[in-house]
C-alpha cells in the first residue's frame, strides 16, 4: 500500500471513531494553550472545535464583524446547540477575541460549564511559573467541581505519558512530512486534536509501521519546498490549494502546528508543574513574548534546517495578532533573502485567487531553483 | 518549432504564436462565458492568421483565469509568471509590469531574464480593476474606449474618495446631482483607480522600466494617472493586452 492511500484510510478509520459512541464524556476547546492532560485525567476526552463553513448567523448578534472565524465559528456551533452534547468548553486566554468571548459564552450557554485559565503573556519573567502554575491549580479545582472527583497525580502523570506518546508520533508524522501531501499531512495533524489519544496513537503508529519509500515519480524532492505560518488548521481549502499548486509543505509555524507537538512533559515530579513548564517552553504564539525565543529567528532556522525554497504566511482574516507579527517575520526574511507569500483566509475560503496567488509563487520558487 | 500561448481573461481571450523567427500572429476575441468555447475561437482566430494547422504547435501553454478550461493545452501556467516574461519579450530592460485586466490588477517585480523576483495582487475588491471602469462608463454613459481622453481633456478633477467600486458610484451619482461637469469626475474616477493601483504595487520594489499591460493598458488615463501617482514613466507597448499570450507561449518554447 502507498503512503498517501495507508493515509487515506487512516482518516476514514478516525473518521468512524469519532463517529462512534464514545464512551468518555467530551470537553471542546479552543486556543493553543489548553492542557488537554488535565482534561484527559478528569475523565474527559478534549476535542479541539474547528470552525466549519456554515454560518447560522447566531454568533453575529454578539460579536462584532471584525472576529476572527476561528473564534465565531465556535459559538455559532454552541449558539446553534451543535456543540450541546459537550460536557464543557476549555480555553487559555489568549488574544482579546477569546478573552471576549469567555464572557459572551458564561452568559449565553450556561447550559455548556466554560472551563477557562489566564495562560501568562510573557512566558519568562520572575513571577510567570508561579501564576500559570495558581492558575492550572484553580482550573483543576474547578474540574473537580464540575465531575465531583478530584484529579489525581497519578492519573494526571499517565495523561501525560499518554500525550507524549501522542506527540512523539506527530513529531514523527512532520519527519515526513516533504513526502506526504498537504491535505494528508494536515488530515493527521488535524486528527490529533479531534481523535482520542490512545485510539489515535494506535492507528498512527501501525501507519507509521510501513516503510515510507516513495515510488520515484511521487518523490517531492524538485517540488518547491514551503514553511507554512499561520494561526490555526482551520482551512482546509488551503491544503488542497497547496496541493494543486504541487507545493511541498516541509515544516510549520501554525499555532496548533509543529511547535504544538515540540515540547513532551515531564513524566515524573509534580505533574502540574509538569503541565506549566511544558507550556512555557513551547515556541510562544504571536499573543505572548519570550525574550530567548522569538518566532523570527525560529523561523529563519526552521528555513535553514528543512532546505525550505521559501515561506507562505496564512494569515486567518481579523487575526490580528499574526497580522503584527506577519510585519517582523517578513523583516527577517527579507533580510535573509528568503522569498515569502501572505494569503488571507476567510470563512470558506475561494480556491479561485488562492490558488493563483499560491502558484505563482511555486512557479517563482521553481524559477529560483532552476537558476541556482 | 512553432508554440502557441493562450491568456482566457475575465473579458478577452488573447492567443500568441511563436516560430523560430518570432511572434508571427496574435488574436483577441471577447471571451463571453464559455471559456472552452473562446478558447477554441480565438486559437482558431490566430492559427488562421499565421497560416497553421493545430498539428504543427508543438506546444500550447494556457494562461488566465480560464487557463485550465482550455481544451488540448500541454500545461496551464499562471498569468503573473507569463505577463513577467511576455513584458521582457516586450521590452528587455522591464523591472516592474503592472497588469491590469478585467477582474483583477497585479504588480510584478521582474528580473533582468523576465523571471518574477515578487508580486501583489488585488483582493477580491473590483476597484482597481478594469471592471471598475466598465461601471463607471455605464454610470456616465460614456464609451468605455473613450474614457481614458475624456479623463486627460478635463482642465480639473473632482475627487472621488473612495475607491470600492459601489460606493464610488453613488459618489459620481451626487457630483452628477451637483452639475459638475462630467470630464471632470471621469478625470477623478481615473485618479481614484490609478491611486488605488500605485498603492499596490508600491508593496513591492518599483523600479524602471515600469510597464503596464492587461485590457486597460489600452485607457491613455489611467497610464498618465499611474505615472503621476508613481512617479515613474509606465511604458505602453503595442501589444499590452497580449503580453500574457506571449509570455505563455514563450513558456512553451522553454518547456523540455
């Protein structure tokens, strides 16, 4: 079996996972920040809630026109009661839009307990272990409140090794990442964060179990090799383009990308401090600030290290945080000489512009190539 | 070796052959809202003119919007990369080609073999584009062919504040209200579309020679309003509007 059709059906069989009764209650959740071992522990399986293109127009009686899809999407589904069989959402406050939202989801869908913790902005200072670490005690309390057990170490610490293993295998996933095709890749990517963990480790590792040697005519090695950055994994047209465009997604920097699956937690020791430290030392997101690791100059390396021909910036519209930081990454790679692309993705995305935009660039990309 | 380029735009259809000798024959026939169908017409148009049969293209690149509804094509490539090398055939020293068609505008930055070193490209806002005339002319019923001298006859412009293409139409609407003189607000709507235009491309480096080629090269107003918006000269060669067609079938020369 190819890689790409062994892909394929490993999506379908997630795809009946998840359709199946599950007996594990489910808690949604939304930003890049939510420790979803705490959830894990406490019985629940987290799932993380994309957008989807239908619009009910619930959601815009609240929010203002400029929020982000990401973030709208989520509450029109709950608005709309597709999200009613949830046991509680989850969210870090992040950017201003999910700070806003926390308010507008306590007063609108009480029916659904909204779980939410302040995840620090600057992620190295003299105080910032100490209030995420006060406020991952407070979110425990609260869960304790919500299933009446607490949650123990013990169980914490097993969630934690469960989702080590989880990102060691998506790690292992992005190695290969030049020899899968977009839609695939972030097919699997994406079924991370809506599969439960252990069912998607087993599956993932019987793929991964198969050799993983292209045929020679499928090998990407002369396609033009990209570093995507962006927000979320919410579009998947973009995939698709990217495809078309017969581009090769060699790395990323989305937020619930690579850098997600970067930092494992400590298995032993105090597992909350495990979960604090484990978010700290992940590459920040454009919302917070670390004086040692900036995503620019982690991009420039991401560049280096994976032979990328360039980057494509997918910018989610209203996003502003990635819009501020668009500004400085495209600096830097500026000065490196290193070609770059922005897109701007919208609730349901047109293939049409996008599709010219991006392969124009792969043809611009396959120019320098050949030149050099 | 003959090849053929095939540029389906928005509005036109535009075709290109290429012998060993040079460019031998162009067509450009309105593409209406069969893309294959025109496609086929106006392939017909310039193989006729060149004295061919589709047997001796050796190949077809398609280009455009409707680049990949063009039956037989070899490979379908997009209308930046071929504007870029078309521009370059055009005129060797172009630095940057300001493309403007029917439905959307580009600005590339070429290098000094014809390859794009960057580009922009209109959202999918109308007001930069070719359309953004079509509405106005109809507003002002004024021929859209004749827009670009009325612009440059008119001693003073009004000032057309925004550049979304509806909401500039109810701004014509009151300055017709108001009697100002219709060369006058033709003049602003040129400046308005040229502003909007300059904006863009200065998102990339603009350096001369500057070029603009697409549907609305043909409008005399909108390249002297351009110049002054950009302050440089933007070259108009003879044959703008089909500078996609040939780049494409420059493209297919190159193809192994």
């Amino acid at each position: 079996m190819q890689p790409a059709s062994a892909i394929r059906n490993l999506q379908s069989a997630i795809r009946d996972l998840r359709s199946q009764d599950n007996p594990r209650p489910v808690i949604g959740f939304l930003t890049a920040y939510v420790p979803q071992e705490l959830f894990h522990a406490a019985g629940f399986d987290p799932v993380f809630i994309f957008p989807t293109p239908e619009d009910r127009g619930y959601a815009r009686a609240h929010l203002p026109g400029f929020t982000c899809w990401i973030a709208g999407s989520a509450f029109d589904q709950a608005l709309a009661g597709d999200l009613d069989n949830l046991s509680g959402m989850a969210l870090a406050k992040t950017c201003d839009t999910v700070q806003g939202l926390t308010d507008l989801w306590q007063r609108n869908l009480p029916h659904i307990p909204l779980l939410h913790f302040g995840m620090p902005t600057r992620l190295e200072g003299p105080s910032t272990r100490r209030y995420l670490l006060a406020e991952l005690q407070s979110l425990r309390q609260r869960i304790r409140a919500l299933t009446g057990q607490p949650v123990r170490d013990e169980a914490l610490r097993e969630s934690i090794a469960l989702y080590n293993r989880n990102r060691a295998l998506v790690r292992r996933i992005y190695a290969r990442a030049s020899d899968i095709a977009p839609p695939d890749l972030y097919g699997l990517v994406r079924a991370a964060f809506q599969t439960p963990p252990q069912a998607y480790n087993d599956h993932i590792a019987q793929l991964l179990e198969r050799p993983f040697v292209l045929p020679e005519e499928e090998r990407q090695e002369a396609r033009p090799r990209v570093v995507l950055v962006g927000p979320a994994l919410a579009d998947p047209v973009l995939f698709d383009v990217l495809a078309q465009a017969d581009v090769c997604v060699v790395g990323d920097l989305l937020d619930l990308g690579e850098r997600y699956f970067a930092v494992d937690g400590a298995e032993s020791g105090d597992p909350l401090a495990s979960l604090a430290d484990r978010l700290l030392a992940l590459l920040p997101t454009p919302t917070k600030y670390h004086p040692h690791h900036t995503r620019a100059a982690h991009l420039l390396s991401l560049v280096t290290e994976r032979n990328a021909d360039g980057v494509v910036f997918a910018r989610q519209k209203f996003c502003e945080p990635h819009g501020f930081d668009y500004v400085q990454q495209a600096q830097a790679l500026d000065r490196a000489g290193v070609p770059h692309l922005l897109v701007e993705l919208e609730q349901a995305s047109q293939a049409g512009q996008l599709l010219t935009r991006v392969e124009a660039f792969a043809e611009m990309l396959d120019d320098r190539k050949r030149l050099t | 070796m003959y090849t053929m380029g095939v540029d389906v735009g928005a509005i036109t259809a535009k075709a290109a052959i290429f012998g060993d000798e040079g460019l031998l024959a162009t067509a450009v026939i309105l593409a209406g809202y069969d893309r294959a169908s025109a496609a086929l017409r106006v392939i017909d148009q310039a193989m006729k003119q060149a004295g061919l049969t589709r047997e001796r293209i050796v190949r077809l690149v398609a280009t455009g919007y409707g680049r990949v509804q063009v039956p037989g094509a070899d490979r379908s490539v997009t209308e930046i990369t071929c504007h870029a090398r078309g521009a370059h055939y055009l005129c060797p020293d172009v630095r940057t080609v300001i493309d403007v068609g029917g439905q959307d505008s580009k600005g590339i930055s070429v290098g000094a073999n014809g390859r794009v070193l960057d580009f922009v490209m209109n959202d999918k806002c109308a007001a930069g584009t070719g359309r953004f005339l079509e509405v106005m002319a109809h507003a002002l019923e004024a021929d859209l062919a004749d827009l670009g001298r009325l612009a440059l006859s008119a001693p003073k412009r009004v000032k057309i504040s925004s550049t979304c293409t509806v909401f500039a139409e109810s701004e014509v609407v009151t300055h017709l209200a108001t009697g100002t003189p219709r060369a006058e607000i033709i003049a602003g709507i040129h400046e308005a579309i040229a502003a909007r235009i300059a904006t863009m491309v200065g998102r990339i480096s603009v350096q001369d020679v500057v070029m603009l080629t697409g549907g609305v090269a043909h409008n005399p107003g909108v390249a002297a309003m351009l110049e002054e918006k950009l302050g440089h000269p933007v070259l108009v060669p003879e044959h703008a509007q089909l500078a996609g067609a040939i780049g494409a079938a420059l493209v297919a020369r190159q193809q192994p």
